[in-house]
C-alpha cells in the first residue's frame, strides 16, 4: 500500500506504482514515474523541471530507496535498485543500471551514462557527458571533469570501463579513459588514458604497473585484482556465480 506523509506534496500527474512510500516535505513534481516497493525519505525533490532536459520523465524503478534531503530532475531514468546517501543532486539526462548506488553528497552533473551495479562513495562529482561501465567502483572525492579549457562552451567527458576502481581525492580530466579493470590511486590526477588492467598513480599520474602485482593485505598472498575474485558482498548471486566460473578473469 502506498504511504505519502501528510507534509509531502505529490502532483496528481505524477505516476506511483505499489507501496510507495514518500517522507515527510518531500515534493513529486508532475513529470516523475515511482516504481514499486519505492522509498523516498524526508524533504526530497524528484522531478525538477529543466529547459535542459527533453521532456521524458524521471524514472525510478523498482525497490529503490532515495534517502532524505536528495534532489533529481526530469528527463532521468535510474533502475531497478538505485539507493542513495542524504543530499544526493542528480541533473538531466543521466541514464543509469541496475543497483546504481550514490554515496551521500555527491553530484551528478547530468547527460551521463552509467552502467549496472556502479558504486559511489560520498562526495563524488561527476561532470556532463560521463560514461561509467558496469560494476565500477568510484570512492571519496572523485572528481571527473569535463571542460578541457575551462571556461569554455567544449565539454568532453571522462570514460570509465567495466570493474575499474578510481580510489580517493583522485581527478580525472576531460576526454580520459580509464580501462577495463584498472585502478586509479588515491590523489591522482589522470591526464592520460589509463590502459585495462593497469595502475595509474601520481600527479600527473603514470603508469606504474599491473593491478596482477597488487597482493591482499590479510596474509594469504592472493592477487587483490580483479576484484571480483574475492569480492562479492551485495552483488546477486546470477553475477557472482559467472565471476567464480571464469575466476574473476573478465573477458
């Protein structure tokens, strides 16, 4: 059954599938589509109307749970399992996967593709026109830039592969690819393109290795990359059971 807190206000032309349950001071604007078992937490803003979006809804799908004091705009469509921190902003045009999840304060600066089961940690700033593969890993304080020559009316965006891992306070700037299963350490500033399977650390960073030279910090010896070898906690079981047939080893 569908709970909306007396404080909220739902537009009678938005769209709320079964048991939706919307906060207190939350506000659903008119051109927004609710899935099912949806959660949306107090004082909340879905579906923000822009001049810069193309008219299409914003699209939660289902089981999602948006946390309070976060902000979407129309013309988005996020599915099934999106779950975010407090005071998340996500602009126009961003399409994303399945299990996206948003640490709180980040910001989504729109027109940006993402993938399945993306993870960001808090304080993550993603500019227009980003591309994000699937199961990325993005932590604290990223920041992927967009305008080469900033000010400017040029923006490129950053490219980020499949199960790539950029660590903390590192920036990525306009145009660059970070590849396939690579890892971009803590405080980088990645001017180039960073090739799959590879470590880029520094500032500027470089390339100073293969992610295989990486050993896990329990005493067991065993390669920390892929990731997928060892690390499976809130993935569903469809995707882990392919990783452990293959060893981890993503085509």
């Amino acid at each position: 059954m569908t709970s909306v807190h007396p404080t909220a206000l739902v537009s009678p032309q938005a769209r709320l599938a079964d048991d939706v349950e919307i906060g207190p001071f939350s506000i659903v604007h008119d051109n927004v589509r609710i899935g099912n078992r949806v959660r949306i937490g107090a004082y909340c803003e879905l579906g923000i109307a822009t001049p810069l979006g193309d008219g299409t809804a914003l699209v939660i799908g289902d089981d999602s749970l948006i946390r309070s004091h976060s902000v979407f705009y129309e013309s988005s469509s996020f599915a099934a399992g999106l779950a975010t921190g407090h005071h998340v902003t996500v602009r126009e045009k961003t399409i994303a996967g399945a299990g996206f999840q948003i640490g709180t304060l980040s910001e989504i600066q729109g027109d940006c593709r993402v993938g399945d089961y993306v993870r960001f940690q808090s304080n993550v700033f993603v500019g227009k026109q980003t591309t994000i593969g699937n199961f990325v890993w993005i932590l604290p304080y990223v920041v992927l830039t967009n305008d080469p020559t900033p000010p400017s009316n040029m923006l490129i965006g950053c490219t980020v592969e499949d199960y790539a891992s950029i660590s903390a306070a590192s920036v990525v700037l306009p145009g660059v690819t970070v590849g396939r299963h690579s890892l971009v350490a803590a405080q980088a500033c990645v001017t180039r393109d960073v090739p799959p399977g590879m470590i880029a650390a520094g500032v500027p960073a470089r390339v100073v290795g293969s992610t295989h030279n990486i050993r896990l910090r329990d005493d067991s010896g065993r390669a920390a990359y892929p990731w997928t070898r060892h690390f499976t906690r809130g993935y569903p079981a469809s995707v882990t059971e392919a990783w452990s047939q293959d060893n981890g080893e993503q085509p």
